[in-house]
C-alpha cells in the first residue's frame, strides 16, 4: 500500500506540483516507509473551523482546487471501476444480488481517463505558504471525474464523526452540507457540468464507502441511501 500511494502521489505531483514533494521509499527492519517534503500550515478544514466567515471562499477553493488536478492521464493507476468493485465485493452489508444490480448499473457509466483522487475533502487539503497542497494520494485512481466529486459529495453529506455530542454532530452535519452545496455550486459553474450526470455516480460510491472503518450511524445512512435508490 505504501509504495502504491508513494507512485500515485510521485505521478501526480511530477503532472500537478500540487502534491508534498515525493523523495524515497525507505526500509527500515521489517517495515516500509515513504519520504515526503514536510508541509507546515493548516489543513482547510482547520481554516474552516476557525474561521467561519471564510465559509463560502473556501468552499469555492476546494472545487477550484479538484477542477485543477482533473486532468486526463496516462501513468498507471486502478480504473475508478475496478476500485469501486473491489470495495463493494468486500462488504458483507450488502447481498449478492444487490452487489450484483449495483455492477451491472456501474457498467453504464462513462470509464473516462481523467485523475481522480477519490477522498478529496477540505481535511486534505493544506494551506501552506500561500499555497495550497492535496495530500493522501493512497485511494486515487483513473477514470470519469464526475465519480471523483460524487465520492467528496458522499463524504461531506453522510460523514459521522464519532465521539461527538449529538447537538454538535448536527451542527456540523449542517456546516459540511453548507460546504458541499457552496463548493458544488462554483464545481457546476467552472465546468458547465449538469448536476444530474454527478448524482449518477452516487449509489455505486455509497455502496462501496460501506466497507471502510466508519461509525455505524454512517453506515446505516449509506445502506438506507443505496437501497431506497437501488429500489427506484
């Protein structure tokens, strides 16, 4: 996994500079480690947090920031629907069957050849020197872009973070969902894109998110959200 993330973020950052600058692989005993460039700063999540007011700038940054690392490759990376057949496989939440309609719906959807991130959120995010740095390159793979802004989509409207007061977690249930419409807006706006060619992408995202370490309460929303669509 190390050296996977260590050539996507090589790769991205040899066609972008957007990246923390890759230098090495290293093997230290038994163990396998990555050299990056240090980036000092905050994450834009952290901006966000502590100032507000700068809502609405920064949401319209980060879509700026995914159009512009949105662009056609041809380095070797897992195709969009390779990654997310492999992650709906492996979740035991969802039946056979339903696996099954799920892949046969992925298969009408655009295979594309653009970047593609695939956890792009304003935690990954860094503002440093005036800059702004993406970092965690380990789930990026190829293919439509439009399965790349479904997949932020997903995150900032049903992520739970765990170990939160419940009046808290609506609150920022309610900022990151503020967060998704302001960025999706200046996304539509940049690209011309209609919404409903994003929202295609959805089922096929919620379903595999469903096999990463997320609270329950997540969860459950997602298999809701992939079983009322898959039933329409």
């Amino acid at each position: 996994m190390c050296n996977n993330e260590f050539n996507a973020t090589k790769s991205a950052y040899d066609l972008l500079q957007v990246t923390p600058k890759p230098f090495e692989i290293v093997h230290i005993d038994s163990r396998v480690g990555a050299v990056y460039e240090r980036i000092t700063g905050k994450t834009m999540l952290k901006e966000m947090v502590t100032k507000p007011w700068k809502f609405g700038k920064y949401s319209k940054v980060l879509a700026q920031c995914h159009v512009n690392i949105q662009k056609s490759i041809d380095f070797k990376l897992p195709t969009v629907k390779e990654k997310l057949k492999q992650d709906i496989d492996s979740t035991p939440l969802l039946s056979d069957i339903e696996k099954q309609r799920i892949y046969q719906y992925m298969d009408s959807l655009p295979d594309g050849s653009m970047l593609c991130h695939f956890d792009f959120h304003p935690d990954n995010i860094m503002l440093s020197n005036g800059k702004y740095i993406i970092i965690d390159w380990m789930t990026a793979c190829k293919g439509d872009r439009l399965s790349d802004v479904a997949r932020t989509g997903i995150i900032l409207n049903f992520s739970e973070i765990p170990r939160v007061p419940r009046l808290a977690n609506l609150i920022l249930s309610r900022l990151k969902k503020k967060v998704y419409n302001d960025y999706l807006k200046e996304y539509l706006k940049i690209t011309n894109i209609s919404v409903e060619e994003i929202k295609k992408w959805e089922i096929p995202i919620a379903a595999a998110r469903l096999r990463e370490w997320i609270p329950e309460k997540e969860q459950q929303k997602l298999l809701i959200f992939v079983r009322d669509n898959l039933s329409n």
